[in-house]
C-alpha cells in the first residue's frame, strides 16, 4: 500500500451490483476514473482553457469480489510521466483493507483541444503529477 501517493474515498452504490451480488466490471474502471478524476479537480487539469487530458489506455486486475455496501479507498501513484502523457497506477482497497481487491492503470495525454494533438504537460500540472511519483 504504500507504493500509492494518495488515496480516494469512495463509497459503493446499489446499483453498482449485478445479478450475481458483485460489482459490475465496469463499475470498477467508472470507479478507478472518479478517483483519479478527484485527484485532478483543482489541480488546473480540469479548469476551462486547460488543454484536455484523454485517455489513451486503462486496464483492470480483479483480485477480489466487491459488493454493495461498501466503503472502497482508491490509491494512486503516476508511475510514468511523459513530455504529454502520464500513467496512473491504481489500487481499490475494500475498507481498511491491507491488499487490493482490484488494480488498474490509465495512461492519459495532454492535447490541444483544436488539433487533438499531443502537447506538453502545462508546468503546474507536472510539477503535481510528479508530486505522486
């Protein structure tokens, strides 16, 4: 656990089960996403005029079953930091758990919004995302 940088609180939903009692797996990478989602929100990555931050390439590990309800914690640490793109590694931890129930990476680049092409990570946003390295 302490590989991980910073840690997200997020708690489950009903709906987020399926018929056999257990979280969608989809529900998994919509969770990993709100995580790291919170994790930029007033960071600049976010703000109007920003360029975009896309994502290019996620994954999911599941290691354990989830269900509703549940309180998870979301770990995150950037394990890659690129001139445009960073990459995010992520584990889901069921309470207070010490091992992940699931783990997930998402690779994101920074683009113009105009050309959608890649540019360079804006300085401030660098110097966060190589605060959770």
């Amino acid at each position: 656990m302490t590989e991980y940088r910073l840690f997200q609180t997020i708690p489950t939903r009903w709906r987020d089960n399926d018929q056999y009692g257990h979280l969608y797996n989809a529900t998994y990478l919509e969770l990993f996403d709100e995580a790291m989602t919170m994790t930029l929100l007033g960071q600049g990555f976010l703000d109007p005029g920003a360029p975009p931050l896309v994502v290019v390439e996620n994954g999911c590990r599941y290691l354990a079953e989830l269900s509703w309800p549940a309180i998870l914690r979301i770990g995150l640490a950037v394990t890659h930091l690129g001139r445009s793109s960073a990459r995010f590694d992520m584990g889901m931890f069921d309470g207070e758990a010490a091992e992940p129930s699931a783990t997930a990476h998402f690779v994101t680049v920074t683009i113009d919004p105009l050309t959608r092409r890649p540019v360079p990570i804006p300085d401030r946003q660098r110097a966060f995302l190589d605060s959770l390295r």
